[in-house]
C-alpha cells in the first residue's frame, strides 16, 4: 500500500470516527467521554481560577456554632423565629433547604407556616429514583420527554406548601460525586416541579419559569440548558465563595442588613456531620446548600456555563476537524519541523478550548481527544510499519546496487577466483560522479520516492558504464565510482573513461529535465575524470566481497568533481586523461574543452593541470 492510498483512507477513517462519537455524544451516550469530561473540566476549572461571585444570594448556614447555641436539628419554632429575623431586612426571597416531610409539635408548625407566609418563600422537595443513575436523552421534538421519570417525591407537608413555593433539591453528580448539572425540571407519573434553584430564582425575580427547546425562560432571562433541562454548574472558588452568616447571628439579631436586603437568603445546614457535602475542584467538601445558592446565582445572573445542543454540535464537528487536520499533518511531514507543527496545533487547540471555558462555553476537551488520538497513533504506527518495510526494500536495492559489474568482470572472477585476492598495482581510468543538492531534497521526498528517483539515476550509470565497458566500483548516496583498466588495463581505457563521462552528462542533464521538482530545488551534477596507476583489491570476507581502488588517482578523480562546480561546468577533467583519450576523443565532438587550468585540489599541496568540458547544448 502506498503512502497516498494509506493516508486518504485514514482521513476518510479518521472523519468517520470523530463523527461517530461526536453523533453518540449528542445524546451523552459515551460514559467513558463523560468521566473523562469531568477530569479534565476540573483542571479547567482549577486553571481558570476562583472569581468573586455577584452579590446576589447570600447563605445562613445552620452551623457548629448554631447547633451549639439552639441543638441540631433546629426545631420548627426556632426555623420560623430565624425566618421572622431575615424577612424583617427586607431579601427578595428566602429558599429553605431543609426538608419539611414530617409533622412536628403542632405549636411549632403553625409558627413556621406563619413566617413562611410572611415573605416570598420557598422550601425543599426531593425526587427519588429506582436506580441511582438515570440516563438523559435528546428529544428535540418534546424537551420533557428527555427528563428522567422519579418513582417517587418527598413533598412537604401540605401547610407549609401552601405557604410557600416548592422546588426540588436533586443534584446530577459524576462518578466522583462532584456536581456537574441541576436538573432544572423534576418528572413524576403526574407532575412536574422546577429544581429548588430554578424555583428560588424565578420568586425571586417575581416570574414564571417557561420551558423552551434547549433552554428555560425567566421573563426575558435565556438560559440555556443542557440534555433534560439540566443547568451546567461551575463553582466561583472554594467552600464560603457565596456570603455565608451564621444563623446564630441571626437569631441574636447580629446578622448584618446589607448581608439581606435585596438578596436571595438561602437556609441550610452546614454542620458537621450533618446536611449533605458534595468534591468540587475547589474544595473536597462543599456543604448542598452552597452548591443550591450557586445554581441560583448562575440563574438570576445569567453567568452559568453555556452547554447545550449547540454546543455538542460544534464538539461534534471539532472532533472531526481535529482528528482530520492530525492525520494531514502526520501525513504531511514526518520529521522534526512537521512534529513541531502538530504540537503547536494541539496547543492552540487546548488554549482556544480553556478561553472558551473561562468565557462560559462549555466546549467538550474529551471528545477532541477521544476522535483524534487514536487515529494520529494508527497512521503512525502504520507508517513506521510500512516505512520499515520501505527501508528494507531499499537497503536490498542498494545491495543488488553495489554488486553490479562490468560485463566479463563475473566470468573472469569465475575462471580466477584468487584475482585481487592480493592488492594490484596497475593503471586505470577512473569517472566519478554525484548528484549535488540532493541531501536536501531527499528529506522531503521520503524513502519510497528517494528510493524510486536514485533507481533511476543509477540505472542510467548502468547502462552507460556497462556501454563503455567500465566497472562500478562503487555507489556511494547518491552517486558513484566507475573504473576503466579491470580485468586487465587496455590502450583505450581514458578515451572510453572520456566517452561515459561525456554520455553520463548528456544522459543526467535530461533525466534531470524530466523532473520539474528537482529544477524548483536547484539539483544539479557534476563529473570528474582522471587516469594513472592506482591499487586495485578486493575488501571483505567470506561470501561478501567487493572490488574496490585506491590511491592518488581515486583521490584526484574524487576532487576533480569539486572543481567542474567551482567553475560551473559538468565535467572536469584531468590533463593526463585528456591527453591519453587522444585528439580524436569525443570531446571536442560533443561539446567546447577549456584549459589546462593549473587547480589547486582540496587535501593535496601540488597542484594539477585541468581540462572543463561544456556541451554545446547549454
């Protein structure tokens, strides 16, 4: 499979991935997304910081210290004397977080019936259900239908409901027990009754709640809700961010005016070990009537975090944008530089994500996650996988490269296996030739396309080496060495080490012309060519032999290369070949000679006379 077919399956896989859990996460279906919604919605939480809250509500808490002072639980009598002492500073509304299910002394019920009566009131109700989870749907056509149905509520006792509103005090926790949502509608087999908050704030601002498709309307208030008409709950910090007073203080008569007036004022217990305690990321315990009055600040303020159908939907298309955009860029450049690329998309993915938190929008960091870990790591491991195979491939390539040789070079070794078994000093031609600026290119090529591009150019010195009976000794990157002078020296080795040489530039310029990529990246090439005596042997052992030269002649032949590009020609040539090729050489044939040039060459302290070749075509 190659690279092109593997990357379009896996973006066409990594769409259809992201947007199946962005589909199920519509309807929250996905535990496992939500338990790692609620891990990383308290790092959020915690990174945002505390903020102050509005000055809206403010709690009594029914304390240590009141527990101490008048016993706990507070009977009736004294519920209504504390009543009496906050209604008489004015609030908007009282909310008492207390359930009133059961009758008490006659003379303390009526009391506590009576100061409810005296202000806007409302107290507690609870939904029981039969399983202690319940699952939420999306049911846009009818919003109740997506409320969970309770079994059973624990209502107040008949005198004190007709003295005050009722709201039910159900909280949605995680699997931590952190609350993460206040169903804002409670359903029963016959009823349905707004959530304690919901209830409190609409007393408060003097409006009836009305139910809207993905939202509850107070008066002219939009507050958008999540599945089942839940509200989000975020916390501004730690236990005691809301203005909380101790009712001891109230009933002294110390509770300060400005603490009440114009306030919701919200009763409960704080006791220890009394009333219950919910983790939240600021705080491992938070008593419930924190987590109420926070609901309703959030209600009354318009300040709540933003969850909703909307919502789940940009998740949804994020989740398929980013698992996408991860496999185009791991597609796109595997190395450093493309690695880099990715980190920082993840970066500004996580920033963009936490400013929308610290805005109030509640945009998924789970499911981002969920759709594009997994197939950035299965592209990955896939192209490592066939990359090893491509790198396999190429090494056996290189090998079946290196051992190629001139024609009758296989059959005299067969008839004289011991030639070269010892070094042979003798004369020879000798071409080299290298691509330049190719490195460069070969990294954003990748091994497959390296692999096809350098076939091909070797291929070429193949067939011209083998054409002019000369022996590759060597490749080397991407280039290589071709020996004239094996089995035995000729007379006509430099003018047929001249012809390849000439042929092998004529041959690389348009096999260059061919690929417009290499133009854009400036590759170029450059040949040398030299003639004299030079050590010929064989290195290795056993089975893997090779033949190889060595000696002043290589070196000069080596260093020729470099200086055909300091002139900006094709070929250089050494004046010993030049004059041993003849004057009826192909040379002047092919192309206009310039020289003798006496060159320095690079690691040598004499100098030599050279010839540069230009063909008459450039």
């Amino acid at each position: 499979m190659n690279h092109r077919l593997l990357t379009m399956i896996m973006l066409l896989l990594a769409g259809l991935w992201g947007a199946a859990l962005g589909y199920l996460n519509l309807d929250a279906r996905i535990g496992l997304l939500d338990r790692m919604e609620a891990s990383l919605t308290d790092i959020r939480s915690v990174v945002v910081g505390a903020k102050a809250p509005p000055p809206i509500v403010s709690i009594v808490a029914i304390d240590d210290r009141t527990a101490v002072a008048h016993g706990y639980p507070l009977d009736r009598a004294t519920l209504a004397r504390l009543l009496s002492a906050i209604n008489a500073l004015k609030p908007k509304a009282v909310a008492l977080d207390i359930l009133l299910v059961d009758p008490g002394p006659e003379e303390g019920d009526a009391a506590l019936a009576s100061a409810l009566r005296q202000g806007s009131s409302v107290i507690a109700a609870a939904a029981t259900f039969a399983r202690s989870s319940q699952q939420v749907t999306d049911a846009a056509g009818d919003p109740l239908a997506a409320i969970p149905e309770a079994n059973h509520l624990l209502l107040p006792l008949p005198r004190f409901s007709d003295a005050a509103a009722v709201g039910v005090v159900n909280v949605a926790t995680d699997q931590t027990g952190t609350p993460r949502f206040i169903p804002l509608i409670s359903r029963a087999a016959d009823r349905l009754d707004p959530a304690f908050p919901l209830r409190a704030a609409s007393v408060a601002l003097g409006v009836d709640p009305a139910i809207e498709p993905g939202a509850i309307m107070l008066g002219n208030l939009r507050i958008p809700t999540d599945i089942g008409l839940r509200l989000p709950v975020t916390f501004y910090g730690g236990h005691g961010s809301i203005a909380t007073f101790s009712a001891a203080d109230a009933l002294d008569g110390k509770l300060p005016a400005d603490a009440v007036s114009g306030r919701v004022v919200v009763i409960g217990s704080t006791v220890t070990g009394g009333g219950d305690v919910f983790p939240t990321p600021f705080d491992p315990v938070m008593p419930g009537v924190e987590v109420m009055s926070t609901a309703i600040t959030h209600l009354i303020a318009g300040d709540g975090m933003v969850r909703d159908h909307r919502i789940r939907l940009i998740d949804a298309g994020i989740a398929v944008g980013l698992s996408v955009l991860l496999v185009s860029l791991i597609a796109w450049r595997r190395s450093a530089a493309g690695y880099v690329v990715i980190v920082l998309t993840l970066i500004v993915w996580a920033m963009l994500n936490l400013s929308a938190f610290a805005h109030g929008y509640w945009l998924s960091a789970a499911l981002p996650i969920a759709a594009a870990l997994p197939p950035a790591l299965i592209f990955g491991a896939a192209e490592l996988w066939l990359d090893r195979g491509r790198a396999r491939h190429f090494a056996a390539q290189s090998a079946l490269l290196q051992r190629i040789e001139a024609p009758g070079l296989g059959e005299w070794l067969a008839h004289n296996p011991d030639f070269l078994a010892k070094p042979v000093r003798q004369d020879a031609a000798v071409v080299f030739i290298d691509l330049s600026g190719f490195t460069g290119l070969s990294e954003d090529l990748g091994p497959v396309k390296v692999s096809e591009v350098l076939s091909g150019f070797f291929e070429l010195i193949d067939e011209e080496a083998r054409a002019h009976g000369g022996a590759i000794t060597s490749f080397m990157g991407d280039g290589a060495m071709i020996l004239f002078g094996l089995p035995e020296p000729a007379d006509d080795d430099a003018a047929r080490a001249v012809a390849c040489a000439v042929r092998l530039c004529d041959r690389t310029r348009a096999w260059l012309g061919k690929h417009a990529s290499f133009a854009q990246k400036k590759i170029g090439f450059k040949v040398g060519a030299h003639c004299g005596p030079i050590v010929a042997s064989r290195l290795g052992t056993g089975d893997r032999q090779q033949i190889t030269a060595a000696g002043d002649t290589v070196n000069v032949g080596s260093r020729l290369m470099e200086v055909a590009a300091r002139h900006g020609v094709e070929l250089a040539l050494s004046a010993e070949i030049v004059a041993a090729a003849g004057e009826d050489s192909v040379l002047l044939e092919s192309g206009q000679i310039e020289g003798p040039l006496e060159t320095e060459l690079r690691g040598r302290t004499s100098h030599i006379d050279a010839w540069l070749w230009r063909s008459r075509t450039l």
